[in-house]
C-alpha cells in the first residue's frame, strides 16, 4: 500500500462564497479495500449501517486505537492533507494529529452513508489568551442528518482530532456535556460569525476550539499544515507528543512525561529507557512502529530525550 510522503502544492483557498464549496471537494470515490482495511483497525469485519449508534461506536473506537501523534514529525516524514493519503496512514499502523485523524475519519463516515461535512477550525492553545478563531490550524468535522432528542436538527461535532478532549461526538446543541472524567461546553462562538465554540475540560492545555459554519477544502488547511509540521517554533515540532482518550481517562506523553488522567487524578510517570519508550508507544497507545527500522528508532529516541531534557532545563529556570 503506497502512502504519499510529498509535500502538497500550497494551493489558495477558494474565496469563502465560492459556490464549489457546497460540492464538498474534499469528497473522494469509495475505495473498498481501503475502507474495510479502515475498519478492520476500529474493530468492524462488514461496513455498518450509517445511523447515530454507529457513528457514536466509530468514533469511540478511534479515539481508543488510533493514536493522536507527531511521532512521525520527528522520525523526519513528511505528510499530506489528502483525505486518502490520511486512510492510508491509519490503514498502515500510524496515527496522526487533526488533518489526518479528522481527515481519515470523514472519509470512512462519507465511505459508509453518512452526511459528513469539514469545517474550519481554531484551536486556541495554552499559550493563547484568548480565542484565535477559524484560523486553519484545526480540521473538525460536522455530521447531519441524525436526529435523536439531544439533537434535534441532527447535527454532530465529531472531532477525534484534539488528542486529549471528546471520547463520543457531541449534538451541535449549545450546553454542557460530561464524557468522563471531563465536562465539555459547547456554544455559539464568540469571535467567528455563525460558527461554534468548543469549550474544553479546565483539566485540558487547549481552553478550546472555535470553527467556521462553511464547507472546507484541502486547500484550507495546506499552509498551516505546512508551519505546525516544519516550523521550529511549532509545539509539535519542538515536542513529541501522543493522545489516547477513552472512556473514562485521557492518557497523554509529551517527550518523556507520561501523564494519565481519570477521575481519581493524575499520575505522571517519567520514562526511562529506550525499550520503555518503544513499549508504551505500542502498548499504551497502539504504535507499534512496525515499519521503522532499528536506526531510526534508536535515532528518534535520541531526538526525544535531548528535547525533553531542553524541556526540564527551561522549566526550571522559570
């Protein structure tokens, strides 16, 4: 199976009133062997019928087996934002962050009938004192057409692209929402027009993410996918860092540090060896790295340890 490993032409987005938008560009032509490899990895030996207790199941066995993760920045790979290239990365073994987690996921709901629509996002990371908006750095995803009492309209936030927050999708219905050990708001934004504001646990880093009400391309997404993969100030650049959220804990390694969250605490844990490394990735996170050789392993471990060690340095003169 061949995954692309070559940078995306930046391409200009589409101006916002575009009326190609409505086209849904993103959308790609069912690829069965893909889509039941796809499932196969979240548990699923037939396609499912596409009603709310599949998509509630799907996106719970997402968040569980397929890791959110920049390990792949650091091993030195390059990657799209091609929806099929994302399936091919989960279909492989990997992970991904946002485009590619969201990314894949889209395509795998659009795959099995499901009204499935991207969005433009903005998350606001722990360093922003405020919102910054539909600003691109984030791809989310909106599924229609499944209504139940806490959704009336039928309209989903589905995102297993933020790492650490939603372990189920959400109704699109302003309000509080408790998937253990985390309470989530969500609510009109205040800063994008017509759009949403997820509100993240207080727990979390991120305070949260605000997202554009229009249908979003490739092309969206291209240049900040670009920065937050290659630029030496990306966090995701400057630090290795994994997610898996289940159904009552977010487990979190960012360098060395490896912090569970449930609702009796949080217990850190500082790794200490290679070995202990390479195992937790594929024990607690489902990243085995099967496809990377020895060298380049040992080579990754050694980019880990150096920046976690630049992490402790600058901790500590703060």
């Amino acid at each position: 199976m061949t995954v692309s490993t070559a940078r995306q032409r930046v391409a200009e987005p589409l101006p916002l009133d575009d009326p190609r938008r409505a086209d849904r560009l993103w959308r790609r032509p069912v690829d069965i062997e893909l889509r039941d490899a796809y499932l196969l990895r979240l548990g699923w030996s037939a396609p499912p019928k596409p009603t709310l207790d599949t998509l509630i199941a799907l996106h719970q066995a997402q968040t569980a087996l397929v890791p959110y993760e920049v390990v792949w920045i650091a091993l030195g790979e390059e990657r799209t934002v091609e929806p099929l290239d994302s399936v091919r990365y989960v279909v492989a073994g990997r992970g991904g962050y946002c485009y590619h987690l969201n990314g894949a996921m889209a395509c795998l709901l659009d795959w099995l009938g499901f009204d499935v629509h991207w969005r433009v996002g903005g998350v606001q990371g722990p360093q922003k004192a405020g919102p910054v908006g539909a600003n691109s750095n984030h791809l989310t995803i909106e599924v229609h057409g499944l209504p139940s009492p806490s959704s009336p309209d039928g309209v989903w936030l589905v995102d297993t692209g933020i790492g650490d927050a939603l372990h189920g999708p959400l109704p699109l219905v302003a309000g509080k929402y408790r998937q253990h050990p985390m309470e989530f708001g969500l609510r009109p934004s205040d800063v994008v027009p017509g759009g949403w504001r997820f509100d993240h646990d207080e727990w979390a880093r991120c305070p949260g993410m605000d997202y554009a009400p229009y249908e979003a391309t490739v092309e969206d997404f291209l240049v900040e996918h670009e920065n937050q993969s290659t630029s030496p100030d990306s966090g995701f650049v400057r630090v290795v860092a994994l997610c898996r959220r289940d159904g009552d804990s977010a487990t979190v390694l960012r360098g060395l540090r490896l912090l569970h969250h449930s609702a009796e605490g949080d217990e850190h844990h500082d790794i200490g060896s290679a070995a202990e490394y390479f195992a937790t990735l594929a024990d607690v996170f489902h990243l085995p790295l099967s496809d990377v050789d020895d060298d380049r392993k040992a080579a990754l471990y050694r980019e880990v340890v150096a920046k976690h060690e630049e992490f402790v340095r600058q901790s500590a003169q703060q």
